[in-house]
C-alpha cells in the first residue's frame, strides 16, 4: 500500500520497505489484469453500454485525479491516508469497469 503514495523505501515498516515484495506485487497485479482481460473476451455487450463505459471513462479521467490530488493533500497534511486509498480504489475498480467493456464483444443488433 505505500507504494501507491510514493512514501515506500527503506523507512517504511517491515516487508513494504522490501523494494523485492513491491515489485512481485507489481507483477501479481499484472498476472491477474491480463487474466481478467482474456476472461472478458467471452462475453458480449450492447454498443449503446459500451458506449456509457467509455464516456464515464474520460468524465472518471477528472474526476479520479481530482479525488487523487486531495487524498493527496489529505496525505500531507494530516499523514492520513484514507482520501487517496479510496480515490485508488474506486480508480482500480473503473479500471477493471473500463477493460471489461474493452475486451468484451459487441453484440450484434
């Protein structure tokens, strides 16, 4: 998770200072990402939903960065991180959103 906010190193506590277990994560979301997506491949969607998705997308596009930016600010002066792990979250879940309606095919009309 410190990884996400740019404050992992050597400072951060136990096995999130390890720069190997970060990289293995970063690997991990990587698998899991590419599986999801040849997973979605099999199913189908309406064009006018697929369409929805990636309007929402480039209206998420402000939207997240805005969020991100005061989970931020939040980070910085508080040490609190629960505005930029939620900005993350919902971030990550439109992500999965985006890519399934990406890779799954278009019914026909």
């Amino acid at each position: 998770m410190l990884a996400l906010f740019g404050s992992a190193g050597t400072a951060a506590p136990g096995i999130w200072g390890n720069p190997l277990f970060t990289f293995l994560i970063i690997l991990l979301g990587i698998y899991v990402f590419i599986k999801f997506c040849g997973w979605s491949k099999k199913f189908q969607l309406s064009g006018g939903f697929k369409k929805a998705v990636y309007i929402g997308t480039g209206l998420g596009l402000v939207v997240f960065n805005v969020m991100y930016s005061l989970g931020n600010k939040q980070l910085a002066s508080s040490g609190d991180v629960n505005g930029a792990l939620i900005a993350f979250i919902v971030s990550m879940a439109w992500v999965f959103l985006f890519a399934f309606a990406l890779m799954a095919e278009t019914k026909p009309e």
